[in-house]
C-alpha cells in the first residue's frame, strides 16, 4: 500500500497509482507531493541509500524521512534506520574508494560521466578535495554532485583507508540522522 506524503501537511490522502514495487501519485495541478510505502521495511530504506550512493536516482532522502516520520509514530527504530543507512553508505562509498584506488583517473571519468557536467564537476571536486582535506566528507552527502565524485578521487589520491572509513563513517552519520531527524520532526506534518 501507498499513500502520499503531502508536503503541505493537509491531511487529504492522494491517489496513488502501483506499478509493481513502486507507485506514481495521482495528483491535481499545483500540488507538492512525496511519495514513500505506507508499510516501509527496514530493507526498503537499505537499498534506496544503497541505490542512490552506487548513482542511482532514487530519493534516498525521502525515504529517510518516511522512515523518521514512521519513527515518531512508534512503527520504526531511528537507531536502526540510521545505522542501516550509514552501513550502506559505507559499502557503496568502500566500492567507489575501491574503484579509485584500482583505476585512477580511469575511475574518476567514469563517475564524472554519470554527473550533469563531467568538466565542472571532476574540477569542482578536486578544488574541494584539495582545499579542505580528508575531513570534507563528514559533509560532502549534504552536496549531491559532490560526493559520488570525491570518493573515487579519494581513492584515486591514496588516502588511508581507516581515516577514510572514519571520516565518511561520520558523514554517513550526519546526513542520515539529518533526514530521518527532519521526519521525526515533522511527523505530524507529513502523511505516511
């Protein structure tokens, strides 16, 4: 079952249409609408942030949310929802520091492509990189063209894996509890 998320907090359910595993919301013109499972498993917020940390366009956020909303009501751990959010984050950005570690610059193209501007975005990501160290991944989640990029180009540089693991552990962290905070918060304004 689905139903939608109205972003106003009005309490009207909109019509959702199923298309296997995933629904489109049926709704009238003028309307800002999220949709997210009316029944979210645990597995379900695993691999959204799995999906979009590996480049995937799913909501992973929306999901978090959903999930902080659920929380609120008492039908969800926030503890779990973070710390499987923060374990997928880890295995996909160990994937990505893999592939800069194994490949170079041949990697860093390669994610560089599935970016809107290649040029700007490996530039961009190499300023920052360089400018701010190590530590910037305990924020680059929070910049999506970002931190899909700077990871491979972490690897690609060398950095050890322990002060990586740590440090994007602890970005993993923050961006997590962030969005399922911000549904906690507004459990009362969204409509799961």
């Amino acid at each position: 079952n689905w139903t939608a998320i109205n972003a106003r907090g009005s309490s009207s359910r909109q019509e959702c249409v199923s298309a296997g595993s995933f629904a489109r919301p049926v709704v009238g013109s003028g309307d800002t609408v999220v949709t997210a499972f009316s029944q979210l498993t645990y597995t379900a917020v695993l691999l959204a942030v799995l999906a979009e940390q590996l480049c995937l366009p799913v909501p992973a956020g929306v999901f978090l949310m959903a999930a902080g909303a659920l929380s609120a009501r008492g039908e969800m751990h926030t503890s779990i929802n973070v710390s499987l959010s923060v374990s997928a984050c880890l295995t996909a950005d160990g994937i990505w520091l893999w592939f800069g570690r194994r490949w170079g610059s041949q990697a860093m193209r390669l994610v560089c492509r599935l970016t809107a501007d290649p040029r700007t975005s490996a530039r961009n990501a190499r300023d920052k990189f360089h400018h701010y160290g190590l530590p910037f991944l305990c924020v680059v989640k929070f910049f999506p063209g970002l931190s899909v990029v700077i990871t491979p180009l972490a690897g690609a540089e060398g950095v050890s894996v322990p002060a990586f693991l740590a440090l994007d552990g602890l970005g993993s962290s923050l961006w997590s509890g962030f969005y399922a905070g911000l549904g906690y918060l507004f459990s009362n304004e969204l409509d799961v």
